[in-house]
C-alpha cells in the first residue's frame, strides 16, 4: 500500500511542481517522505499496519492536493485524474495465488507507475514555458 502511495505522491510532487505551485509540490513532497517512514515502519513492524485504514487519510491529502492544484495552479484535469486512478489500477495486477509478497508487491507498483508516468508527462507537455 504504501509503495504505490509513495509512486504517486512523489508523482504529484512532480506534476504540481510543473503546474505552477511549487508550494502545494513541496507539501506532496513531505506526504512522500511520510509514507517512505511509514512504508520501512511497516517493514519492521508488520502487525502494527494489518489493518489497512491507512488508505483513508491518504487519499484524502492527495485528493485535496489534486484539487487544489487544478483549482490554484494549472495542474491539468487529466493528470489529476490518471493520479487518482493509478492506485485502483495497481488492483488489476496479475498476481499468481502461490508467488511470494514481494513479487506481487513489485508488479502492483510498477502498474501503478504507469499512470503516474503518463500524468507527469501530460503536465509537462502543458506546463507554461520558462522563458525568463
């Protein structure tokens, strides 16, 4: 969970930074940074993260950063879009029943880096040039 998190997060850096905002990119930033200290907590201590209700406040930080982006900054509807779906496509992930955790857990992220990849370029195709 958070592996893909971090993907999309550090995405959204990305993608609100070319926008225009290079304050609502630094708070998605220190999101990423939160959930790289959460993704090694959960490493060490697996039992403490078995619930899963994480998704909730994360998803609503980064919703409000999309929003926020697209409404303040010139973040483009389709890269907030492609950023929220790339979670519910790491779901589609073809995982065998007997492979092991890390390799499911490698497929799910790189599916999911797909869309992000696509909404950061989309973003930087119509980012405003910086002629100065």
């Amino acid at each position: 969970m958070f592996s893909i998190m971090i993907i999309v997060c550090a995405g959204t850096a990305i993608s609100l930074m070319l926008a225009g905002s290079l304050l609502l990119g630094q708070l998605a930033c220190v999101l990423s940074a939160i959930l790289i200290v959460f993704f090694l907590a959960e490493m060490a201590f697996p039992p403490l993260f078995a619930c899963g209700v994480e998704a909730i406040p994360l998803s609503l930080l980064c919703s409000g950063l999309w929003l926020s982006g697209h409404f303040y900054a010139e973040l483009p509807i389709v890269s907030a879009l492609l950023l929220a779906l790339a979670p519910a496509v790491a779901l589609f992930a073809p995982v065998k029943e007997n492979s092991s955790q890390w390799r499911a857990l490698a497929y799910r992220t790189a599916l999911a880096t797909a869309p992000v990849i696509v909404a950061v370029a989309i973003a930087f195709h119509l980012s405003s040039p910086l002629d100065y």
